[in-house]
C-alpha cells in the first residue's frame, strides 16, 4: 500500500467506517511527511524529492507540485506563506506556499 492515501468516514453513530482509498491525479513518489493546512488541504514532503498539495474532495485528492528537486524531502511544515522543508535529514529549505 506504499504511495497511497486513505480516509476512514464516521459513522452517524461516532463509529469509524469502512476504509477507503483516495485517488490521487497524480501519482504520489514515497511519501513522508505529511500536514494539515486548511480543512481539505494536506502539504506534503516525498522523499523522491518533491513538495506537494492535496486538496481532497470525498474520496480524491488533486494534486499540485509545489516544487522538485529536493533530496530526500521528508518533512515539511508551513509558517505563514512559507512551506520549511526538512531534506537530507538535516537542512531545512524555504518553498514560497500560497494556497489554492
């Protein structure tokens, strides 16, 4: 199941729903770290060397590259309209994120 992505819904009675697989329209390279930004928005660091947004709507996710070429991206955080990406496991880059 490496590269995907899942949602569990909640049932009307709290309980926790079958399991279910997101699309994605583009496919995900190695994901790592992966964080909230908005109610239906993920940022997430791919360890093959990219940033990306996620914009999930039911049970698919658009995808939008923020930037490549970043080695062995597995983190990320975004302060304001920044998005701090840890890579090599020991630098952090700076990516401009202004959301969708």
């Amino acid at each position: 199941m490496s590269g995907q992505l899942f949602r569990i819904p909640v049932n009307p009675d709290g309980s926790a729903g079958t399991l279910m697989r997101i699309e994605t329209s583009v496919p995900l390279n190695r994901p790592d770290g992966l964080r909230t930004v908005g109610p239906q928005t993920l940022i997430q660091a791919e360890a093959q060397g990219r940033v990306t947004e996620l914009t999930v709507k039911g049970n698919r996710a658009e995808v939008r590259v923020l930037q490549e070429g970043l080695t062995a991206a597995s983190g990320v955080t975004v302060v304001g309209s920044t998005a701090f990406v840890l890579i090599e496991r020991a630098k952090a880059v700076a990516v401009p994120y202004r959301p969708q």
